[in-house]
C-alpha cells in the first residue's frame, strides 16, 4: 500500500542481521531455504493431483511419439522375452527345470522393465526438467516421483499383454491374481525410493548418469529376470536368499507368485517387498529434501 | 494477511563481499572450482578430463550478482533495467527462488511466480496440457483450471493451437502462453521477464492492464525489460544494473533519464566491456558502493562509467544466464 516510497532516498544496504530480523519482524519467509520435513510431505500431498497430471501427459507423450505408439509398449518387451528365450533360455539352458519357463521370463523381462526404465527416466527427471524447475516453483520431489508413476502408466499395456500370456501358457487363473496390484505397489514404491535418491545424486554430479545404464545391466543379470535363483545357487543357501529378497529381484519374484502356479505364495517375502517399499521411499524422499534448495542451479 | 511487507533482500554474508555467482552450465561444478589457485590446478585438470562437450577445458564462473540489497512493497511494481548481461534475469530468477544464489539471502511474504521468454513448460506437451500443469504447480486445483480455461486461452491469444505441442509454437505464442498461465492466479509477487516485449500491441495492452489489476491487489511485480517505455508505463521504481552491481535505485523516471543519457555517450566503448565480468573473481573491487542518492541522476552518470573500462580487457566470458534477455 505504500506504494512506492519513490521519492525517498535509498537507505544504506542493512547487514544481514538487520536484514534477518527486519525479515522476522514482517515474518517474511526464506527462499531458497528447505521446507521443515513434515511441510514439505504435506505440500507434496497437497499436489498429488499435479503428480497425476504431469505423469498422465508424460505417458501420452510417449506414447504419441512414434507411429506405432502404444503398441511399441508390447512389441518391446515380447522381442525381449523372444531374444532372451533364445539366448539364455535355449543356448545357456536356463529354462531346464523351470515350469513354464517363457511365462516364468515374460514376468522377469516385463517387471525389470519397469525397473529399468523408471531408474533411467527418473534420476535424469531432474537436470532434464530444468526449465520447468526454473520456471515454477513446486516441490522438486514431484519430479521423480511422477517420472517413475509416467514408467507404471506406460507399464500397463504391457501388463495387460502379460496377463493373457499366462493364460496361454496355461496358468490357472487364482486368487492370487489379485495380489497383483500389491506386488506392483511394493515395486513402484521401492523405485520411487531410489528414484529421489538418485535424481539428487545427478543433480550434484551429472557425470553419474553414466553409470546408471551399468548398474542396471548388472543388476537385471542378478535379478532372476531369466533363470531362478535359488535353483542356480542350491550350494549357497545364504547368498541364495539374500539374492532372492534384494529390492530388484524381490518384486520379480512377487509377481510370479501372484500368476505362476509352480511359485507358491511365500508371505516372508511379502512382509520383506513391504519393508524394502516402506523404507526405500521414506529414506528417498527425506534423501531428496535435503538439497531441495539447490535443484535448478545446474 | 501476515503480509507485511514483500521484501526481497540479498544482504551479505560477510561485511566485505557477497557475490551471488552462477556459471553458464553447472554452478554446482563451477563452484567447486572456484578461484583456480596453483594448487587447484591439478584437480581441475583431472576433473575437466572428466567433463563433456564444450566444458572440457573452460569451467568458469560468471559472477552474474553481485552485493545487491534492496527491499520491495507490496503494490509496488519494479522494473529492472540494463545492458545485456548485466544480470538483471539471473537477479530475478535468485529471488524467484529459481537459482538459489551461492551467497546472499532473500526474504520473501508469499510465493513469487516468474515468468521469463526462457522459461520452458514441458514443450512436447500440448499448450492445453501445458496450462493444467502450469497451474496445478501453482496450487490451482482441476476444477479449478477447468472453470478459468477458457479464459487463460483466451487471454494468451493462441486460439486453436492451444492443442498443439508447444515446441511448435512461435516465441511470442510461447511467451504468451506463459504470461497467461502465470496470471491464471493472482500471485504474491509477479516476475516478468522480458514477456511483453514479443506480444503484439493488442496483447500488450491486455497484459500492461492485468499487470495493473495485480499490483492493485497489493501483489509486487517485478518486471526485466529493455524497452524503457514498457517500463516507464508500467513501474513505479527502477532498479539499474550494470555487471552485476546495483547502480541505481529510484522512481522510474530519474533511474530511467539516467540509464538513457549513459547510453549515447557510452555506447561505442562499452561494447567489449558489456560481457559479463571476469570469471572467478571473488573480489568485487571494481563495485562502486552503491550510489548512495538516487535522486540527483546527473552526477549518477558519471558514477556509471568507473566499473565499465577496468573489466573492459578482461576475458571473455559467456554473458550466461545473466544475458538471457536478448532485444
């Protein structure tokens, strides 16, 4: 209401004490200070209709990228599971013993899927959004989070491809079909988790990004996306068992609990996906927080 | 509304200097590096084997702002004028809360919306996606946006091609899409950045009346432009940059009769000296304390030029995000 004060001479720059409190006494707010912890869940919770919006119009761009659009969702992965059947399956021999091996592999490749590309897209979605970073103002975790949703989104068609496949192979459709949604909650929530942590990894070194693609061949070979674990490493019981409950082959192994008739439901392994999802995405969006002032410098 | 004042301040850290420092490309890399000193040298040169593209020899800092303290009201509408490069769009985005200044503090009642020619929404998307997530950022709710669509489109002029992916719209479309989303609400504090300049004069007058009914509301704008009339019509006060420094801090008309009579006379020579300053200097010896008077623009004018020749030789570095206002 003051407008202006035009004609009044310029005081003298405060020092930053004045200034502080001059600023505490209007209760003016920081900026580029962080939120308090439990602010910043309330905010995120606050725009999750935002989360939504950004992903759903993130899948749809994807999808209308190519003339094929959606149907490169199915085509990719049914390739994957045809070159991985013949290599690993047919020339290594990891289908003996298996039941139903090109269901067992369709999980594998269709689930690590996700994996993989949510771990792409997502740590990236922060220095590839920097012009929306710098435009508006928001909180940053909504970034990633909704750059791993946009990879579940784009899942789907492939699920659905997923599902008659079992049927064809000659699954019995059970109960436990209906554990499905669980079994992809555990994962999406578990990525999301290491989504956060790794998009404020490449906010403070880019050069990271380099190794992400490397970490996620690594890790798709021991994950049991092609061959069953316990059976490979019968001599290791231990290492076995710690193979099979890591966060990237737990949620394989979980879905092929819910579709496969051979993988009988082990509910320690369903306690231990809830304990990873709880964890994982509760430590990666406090490990996000911490830098919240400083995505967008870059 | 617990609004006292609207009061933007980069106050110093330490008594001597503060400067607010980005790098064209990673500030984060940058400041690691900082002053090279002998010592530096080895890491850096281990480190640029490590850096990508263009960077591989040259990381530098750009000193974009530097030691500028100033405080605004609402229902004020401040202009920031400049050569290029003279870090008026770094300065804005620094209290946007868009790039978090390495030194300094700001202070703000509210939460700023900035809105530049280089801001960039998400240009695959539609220009109709584009506004939802515009303003579901800004905390507006679907229902909300679906009831003002209409309108913002409207304002923004686009008309059908609103549908269209934005990467194929022409900068003005662009900008004026943006200027319309970031008005959808009233914000607290309004940033432009340059905006109005690539309307046509029918959008120009809509937006100088919506940038009107904003300050009415008691909201602060601030506004980046290099046409001292969209200035002169829509600020009450001005602020003059020049490499970083606060030159100037007044009513509208005695900053701008100042900045206008510097320019004739320092046109030719300033050119080379327009880059930004010098990399990784972390004295700002060159900075003249601010002018102390705004009022008395004559001998203003010749407090411009001692900053302008020193740096003039120096090398020469990327105006960076500091030039982003180009015309």
């Amino acid at each position: 209401m003051t407008a202006g004060s035009p004609g009044a001479a310029r005081p003298p720059a405060l020092s930053p004490e004045a200034a502080a409190s001059l600023a505490k006494a209007n209760r003016l707010v920081e900026l580029g200070s962080r939120p308090p912890f439990r602010t910043y869940v309330a905010d995120l919770w606050r725009r999750r209709s935002f989360l939504w919006t950004l992903s759903q119009a993130e899948a749809d761009e994807k999808n209308s990228q190519d003339r094929l659009g959606v149907l490169w969702t199915v085509l990719n992965p049914l390739l994957l599971v045809c070159s991985y059947y013949l290599i690993f399956g047919v020339l290594f021999g990891t289908k003996r013993n298996v039941p139903n091996f090109i269901g067992y592999l369709s999980i594998g490749v269709v689930v690590f899927g996700f994996t993989s590309s949510a771990m792409t897209k997502g740590t990236r979605s922060i220095i590839n959004n920097t012009g929306l970073v710098r435009a508006l103002r928001f909180p940053r975790a909504l970034l990633p989070l909704s750059a791993t949703l946009t990879e579940l989104i784009t899942l789907l068609p492939a699920l659905g491809v997923l599902l008659v496949l079992m049927v064809v192979t000659g699954e019995p459709i059970t109960w436990h079909w209906l554990l499905l949604p669980l079994a992809l909650a555990i994962q999406g929530l578990i990525l999301a988790g290491l989504v956060l942590m790794g998009a404020r990894l490449l906010n403070i070194s880019r050069d990271l990004g380099n190794l992400i693609p490397v970490a996620i061949r690594l890790l798709r070979y021991v994950s049991g996306v092609f061959f069953d674990i316990a059976q490979r490493m019968d001599n290791h019981p231990t290492g076995a068992h710690i193979m099979q409950l890591q966060p990237f082959a737990l949620p394989i192994d979980l879905v092929r609990q819910c579709l496969m008739e051979s993988q009988p439901i082990n509910w320690h392994h369903w306690l231990v996906g809830i304990a990873w999802a709880v964890g994982l995405f509760g430590a990666g969006v406090w490990i996000f927080w911490w830098d919240e002032a400083k995505y967008g410098r870059g | 509304m617990g609004r006292g004042e609207i009061w933007p301040r980069l106050a110093p850290t330490s008594p001597s200097s503060s400067p607010i420092s980005t790098s064209p490309i990673g500030s984060k890399a940058a400041k690691k590096l900082g002053p090279t000193t002998p010592e530096d040298e080895e890491e850096s040169l281990f480190r640029s084997l490590f850096r990508r593209g263009k960077d591989l020899s040259t990381l530098q800092t750009v000193e974009a702002v530097k030691d500028v303290s100033f405080i605004a009201r609402h229902g004020e509408s401040v202009g920031i004028i400049g050569r290029n490069g003279s870090g008026k769009s770094t300065l804005l985005r620094a209290i946007a809360g868009l790039i978090p200044p390495t030194r300094g503090r700001v202070w703000v009642s509210g939460e700023p919306s900035l809105l530049g020619v280089n801001a960039v929404l998400m240009s695959k998307l539609s220009g109709a996606r584009n506004v939802f997530i515009g303003c579901q950022a800004q905390g507006l709710t679907k229902a909300e946006i679906r009831e003002r669509f209409q309108d913002i489109v409207d304002f923004s002029g686009i008309g059908e091609a609103i549908n269209r992916p934005m990467h194929t719209y022409s900068s003005g479309q662009a900008a004026r899409l943006r200027f319309a989303i970031s008005v959808a609400t009233t914000p607290d504090i309004l940033m432009i950045d340059e905006a109005l300049a690539t309307g046509d004069a029918d959008f120009k007058e809509r937006s100088a009346a919506k940038v009107a009914e904003i300050r009415e509301q008691a909201s602060t704008v601030f506004l980046v432009s290099h046409s001292n009339a969209t200035v002169r019509d829509l600020c009450s006060r001005v602020l003059w940059m020049e490499k970083g420094v606060l030159l100037a801090d007044g009513p509208t008309e005695e900053v701008v009769a100042a900045y206008e009579a510097s320019l004739p006379k320092r046109k030719p020579p300033a050119k080379p000296a327009q880059k930004a300053p010098a990399p990784t200097t972390p004295d700002p010896k060159t900075q003249p304390p601010k002018t102390p008077d705004p009022k008395t623009p004559g001998p203003k004018t010749p407090a411009a030029p001692p900053p302008a020749p020193p740096p003039a030789p120096e090398q020469q570095a990327p105006p960076g995000p500091a030039a982003a206002p180009i015309g």
